[in-house]
C-alpha cells in the first residue's frame, strides 16, 4: 500500500507559511507503566458528600417526574438533556471518585443549583437557558449507548431566538485532560469562552467522549452535537470551521482530511497526524513495530495518508516554532508535497517571513501540478513551545475568515482517497463498494457547465453521485466514469457499479438487492471497533458455557468492556441478556455476543451463518483448526438475523488500558476477526495470545492463503 495518488493523478498543492510574532499535554510517548486514566480522585469532606449525594438524588428524581410529565409535549422533552448534564456530572464524580481537586466541591454545588434552576424553568413551560447569550451548556442523548453528553455554546450577543439568517459555526475540540470529567468541562464551559470567538459566529465546543482525540465514539460525538445544536440555532451549513489545539489539534486533522468538504475551513494546532512517527515505533528495542494488521489499521486514523482530501476545503494550521508537535504539522506538509509529486520535498523549502513593520503575512510556496488544488496555510509562533501565541491569532483569524468566505457550497470539482468504507463520502461522491478495502482508493470528479459528470477512480467497483444531496438538479443525465459513458435520468442519486472492468447504471431500488447485502459496504464493513460507532446492545450469556475456561474468560470481558467503555467515552453501555433480545434490537442495534453457543442463545440461533464451527470438540475458522478448550475466535460480521447490523463476538473497544497513556496509541488493535488463545497470561494489550488475526475480503469471507 502506499500513500502516493496513482500517476494519472497529480495534486496540485498551494503553501503558506507565516513565522509570526499553551503548556505540552501529556503525550509522552515513551513507555510508561499502566496507570488509571481517569486517576484517582480526591477525597472530599463527608458532610460535601452526604449534601451532594443527597441533591444528586433529588435531581434525579425531579427529572424522571418531568420526564414523565412532558411526553405530550416533544419540543420540551428535548431540552431535557440540557439538565441532565448537571446531574451526570455530579452523580459520576461522587460514583467513580472523580473529584481531583477540593474547590470541585463547591463546582458540584454550583452545578446542580443550575441544573434545579433549569429543572424549575422546564416545569413552568419558561426555559430561558434556550435564549441566552454567552456561555450555555447544553445536551443531547446519544443514539450509540443513550448515554447523556454535553457540549459548549458560545452565543454571540447580537442573536435572537428565531433570527432567519444562519451563522457560521465553529468546532473546538479541546487537548489533552485527563481529569476533564463533566464537572470539570461543564464549569470551564460556564467560565472560559475558549481561544477564538470570531464576532457573529457560534462556537461549540466538544467534551468529545472526554480524552480519545475525538476518536470512535468521540468522533460521532462532534455529528451528534451539529444535529443537537441545529434543533436549537439556525447554522449555516456552509460556514463550518472545525479547530483545535495539542490533542484537540489531531482531532482536526482527522476530521479535515476524512470529512474535508464539510468545512469551509480547517484549523488543527499541535497535535499528531501519524501513529508511527508519534510514538517512534520500530526505533529501539522497548518501542517494536506492532503486528502486520495493526499497522494496517492505522490507516483509519493517520492523517497523513488522506492528505489529498485536503484540497476540499482550506486548511489552517498553526505550530510553535519550539514545539515538538510542529512535527505534526511537518509530516502533513511533507505528505503534501509527495502527492504533488515535488522532486525535493523538504520542509527547509518552507518561507517564515514577517512584514516590515512587524506584523505577520502569509508567504505563497506553490507547487506546479493539474487541478484539484490543495491549500494549506502554516502559521508558525517564532520561539514559542507549546502554546497559542497571542500574535499569531490575527494571522490565524484573517486566513480562516478568507476561507470562510469563498467557500463553495457545491464545489465543481472533488477530490476523495480513502482506505476504508468508514469514511465512504466526500461532499457529491459516495464510494459504495472497494475492491480491496484498506489500499488506497481514489475517485475524482468533475461537474461542468452543461450538468455532465465526469469521474476518474481507482480501487473503486460501486459508487453513487449526490446521495442525499440537496440540490439535485445540478447533476445532468450524461455521466463518465472512468472514459466509459452513461446515461442517467437526471436530478436523482444514481448508483453505478463495475463488473469486469466495465461500468453500468443502477437504480437506486435495484442496488440495495441480496447481491449486495453479503458485500461490505459503508454502513457494514468492519473492522470490530466499527461497530461501538453507532448503537450497539452487549449481549450477555445466560446459559452455561461449552467449558469453564471460555466461560470465564467471556465473563471476565465482558465486565472489563463495561467498565473500560464507562471510563474511555463515558457512557453506560447497554446491556441486556441474549433471552431478552427484542425485535427492536435486531433492527436497530449491532449485537455484541458474549460467551459461546452454548451459554449465548442469540449466538447460537446465528451460529450456522456465521463462517466458523464451534462446539464442545470443535473449533474451526478459516480452514485451520484450533483447541476449543483453551482458544476462542473474535469477530465481526453483518447479522444474518439483519445484514444492515453487525454481530460481534466476544470483544468490546479492541484496544486497553495501555493506549489511554497515549491518545496516538488509541487506534484499533484487532481487524475483522481474531483467534485467542486463553493459555497464554494477559498483558497490558490484549488478554491472552492473538494466535491469527485478519480481515474478510470484500464479500464477508476468509481470504485464501
């Protein structure tokens, strides 16, 4: 696999760097003993417990009553989260010891004052929180696990409630913290407006699942937020800007370069853009290379490898010149200008200059290349470590806002690489179908004058233009793909799909056919942390076990994926047992199936389906077998009770608590399927032995050796 777009394919890549006139978060990424993150809390006066204990219990109660009260009344239903907020985050700082600091005592009381003021205000039918200004923390309950997550507003003075004409809103994904409980980002979110507030503009400000670098879960929470958010303001969809800094900088440039076309600008700060080079892997003996499928995941979250997505947006990004994590903002760059195909692409080519008087400008290096352009600004703080410099805002300000207002609502041109069907869209093209997920695919697009279409792709056999878009009828009938053509009836969403090299038109009615549903496919394409991405249901084993040692190994794995899950993206994760599995689950959910076909019901009503044997004499996968009273398979599949769902067996989030040392670490330690054998002692990585691991080809099956 490789990074560098195909020939046919050249970038053309703009840059500009400015050197113009914040402490390290803790990203150490030498090899440190495992230690709990969150740590342990403070302990607070018994009387400050007993009081808080006993409030706690009495929001809870008024919430229940209220939301009992308003089911005939949906739209103040939905500003119940905007209360709970308060009562979660004081509720799980005294149940999991999450006070780090004794003045929390008094912001816990603070805290469920507002959230009884708020309460009170719902009753009376008056929530004047809704039309405030300022600093207003707000809710939304989450489709993943139904846990309650807030998220920061900043409100610009000048709105009114019901105001016509939409604002630009801006992302802030936050660093480093590992004591940033919901107390803790709550209250900062009542006190501190944040680095940037451009005049007009909305700000929200993400909690992001705590500290996972807005990754999984904490990746959904920013789309999650955007839809709560929109129910209460009016945003212009147009003008989104997603920035950040340190750890909160490598959140945005995962989210520039996987969901590029959804901003008009993007601001990363600091951060990381690349596993390896981050934690210096493979450069000493007690830092090794991790296995095979491991660094093949790390195609998910690298931002390097999307680097030419960039050219669908403008990106931002600032560094201290002293920082060690202008690195990050170095490999992006170098990245770049390898897609550009630059002969010599060393940062020293990179212009730092400053006006005359002292002030910063931009200096233009351009690269010559073909359409698309790819535009990436880096303003550097001379001598500064790792922090914003107050002097390089306006620099920073004025390039945004530049990009803010040239933004193209439905741009002409579009270019998409991607290496998984994760991340399966970029603004008007859906790639549906890959052939072979994990290398690189590519599609580029071009929408004349005249309506036409025209799409050059490569490691692509099914895609659509303009799913669910909103202006259809900028898209004519005359399509080509690839120098072949078709014709299309116009202003629908079409699908196309390559057999034996050759392209053809598909209603949308036909492409969701059985022919498609057995093949990988955005909604259903794995790897196992995939499916921990939208609503899934542990399912826990009620019956006994084929032997006692998978049966406790299940059982232990369990009860760590609850806990882990609790602490890594702070939620409670669903748990039902396999007997009390409804319709609505199978439809709505991916099951995860803990314990075997003889404790599982539900595993082994599927079992059949499923491409391995397993019995108290057997088990088999893949063509090898393996002893079946000391290993165990891992894995994901589509649910043959509902394709458009998962199963999963037997795993939570696949990485441990050693990767919460180190949000680069927090990336996927097992693919599609794996084999464990429970003989071998658990360490910090995984719970036993992976004796194979791997993924499905692209129709759901084990690839042939």
């Amino acid at each position: 696999m490789t990074s560098v777009l195909p020939a046919s394919r050249p970038v053309r890549f703009i840059l500009a760097t400015a050197l113009v006139a914040s402490q390290a978060f803790a990203q150490n990424p030498s090899p440190a003993p495992v230690r709990p993150v969150p740590p342990p809390g403070v302990q607070i006066p018994a009387g400050d417990r007993a009081e808080l204990e006993a409030g706690v219990i009495a929001l809870g109660k008024d919430i229940t009553v209220l939301k009992h009260n308003l089911q005939s009344k949906p739209e103040m239903l939905a500003l119940l989260p905007d209360i709970m907020i308060f009562h979660k985050a004081v509720d799980w700082a005294l149940r999991y010891n999450e006070f780090f600091n004794p003045k929390q005592v008094a912001t816990a009381k603070s805290l469920l004052e507002m959230g009884n003021q708020r309460l009170s205000e719902l009753k009376a039918g008056k929530p004047l929180w809704i039309s405030a200004t300022g600093l207003v923390p707000r809710g939304y309950i989450s489709k993943i696990d139904g846990s309650v997550q807030p998220y920061g507003m900043v409100i610009p003075e000048d709105w009114k409630p019901g105001e016509k004409t939409p604002r630009r809103l801006d992302f802030w994904c936050h660093g480093r913290g590992e004591t940033l409980s919901e107390l803790d980002f709550i209250n900062q979110r009542l006190t501190n407006k944040g680095e940037y507030t451009p005049p007009g503009t909305f700000v929200l400000h993400l909690y992001g699942r705590y500290c996972c670098a807005n990754k999984f879960a904490g990746e959904v929470d920013l789309f999650e937020a955007l839809d709560n958010a929109k129910t209460h303001y009016n945003i212009d969809p147009n003008k989104l800007v997603v920035r950040g800094f340190s750890m909160g900088g490598a959140s945005v440039w995962q989210f520039a370069t996987h969901f590029a076309s959804m901003w008009a600008a993007a601001n990363p700060g600091a951060g990381f853009g690349d596993t390896k080079e981050f934690m210096k892997l493979g450069t000493t003996p007690d830092r090794p290379m991790p296995p095979t499928w491991e660094q093949t995941l790390w195609k998910w979250y690298d931002s390097k490898d999307y680097v030419s997505n960039l050219a669908d947006t403008t990106t931002v990004a600032y560094s201290g010149e002293i920082d060690g994590q202008k690195e990050a903002a170095d490999i992006m760059i170098f990245s770049a200008r390898k897609e550009a195909g630059t002969p010599n692409p060393v940062m020293g080519e990179l212009k730092k200059v400053a006006a005359g008087d002292g002030s910063p400008k931009a200096a233009d290096a351009r690269v010559t290349g073909t359409a698309p352009d790819l535009v990436l600004y880096h303003v550097i703080g001379p001598d500064t470590p790792h922090k914003i410099k107050p002097e390089a805002k306006p620099e920073v300000e004025s390039l945004v806002d530049a990009a803010v207002a040239k933004h193209e609502a439905t741009p002409k041109k579009v270019h998409f690489t991607t290496y998984t069907l994760v991340y399966p869209r970029m603004d008007w093209i859906t790639i549906q179908g890959m052939e072979k997920e994990w290398e690189r695919a590519d599609v580029d697009g071009e929408l004349s004058l005249d309506h036409s279409v025209s799409l050059k792709t490569h490691n692509v056999t099914r895609l659509s233009i303009n799913e669910g878009g909103v202006d259809q009828s900028i898209f004519g009938p005359k399509v080509t793909i690839d120098g072949q053509s078709l014709s299309v009836p116009a202003g629908n969403a079409y699908y196309f799909v390559k057999t034996n090299g050759r392209w053809e038109v598909l209603g949308k009615s036909s492409y969701s056919n059985a022919d498609f549903a057995a093949q990988k496919r955005p909604s259903v394409c794995g790897p196992i942390d995939h499916a921990l991405m939208s609503s899934f249901v542990f399912v826990r084993p009620t019956g006994k076990p084929l032997n006692d040692k998978v049966g406790k190994w299940a059982h232990d794995e369990l009860e760590h994926a609850i806990g882990f899950w609790r602490k890594t993206y702070r939620g409670d994760a669903p748990v039902k047992d396999d007997s009390a599995i409804t319709a609505d689950d199978i439809k709505n959910s991916n099951l995860i199936l803990w314990g075997d076909p003889a404790s599982n019901k539900v595993l082994a009503q599927i079992l059949a389906k499923l491409p391995l044997k397993w019995s108290f004499r057997q088990l088999s996968f893949g063509g090898q077998e393996y002893d079946p009273t000391h290993t165990a398979p891992i894995l994901i599949f589509p649910n043959p009770l509902n394709p458009a769902k998962y199963v999963v067996l037997n795993s939570g989030v696949t990485f441990r608590e050693q990767a919460l040392l180190n949000n680069a670490d927090q990336t996927p330690k097992l693919p599609d399927w794996a084999i464990i054998d429970l003989n071998t002692p658990p360490d910090a990585k995984w719970p036993g032995e992976v004796k194979a691991a791997g993924f499905f080809d692209e129709q759901w099956k084990v690839p042939a050796k």
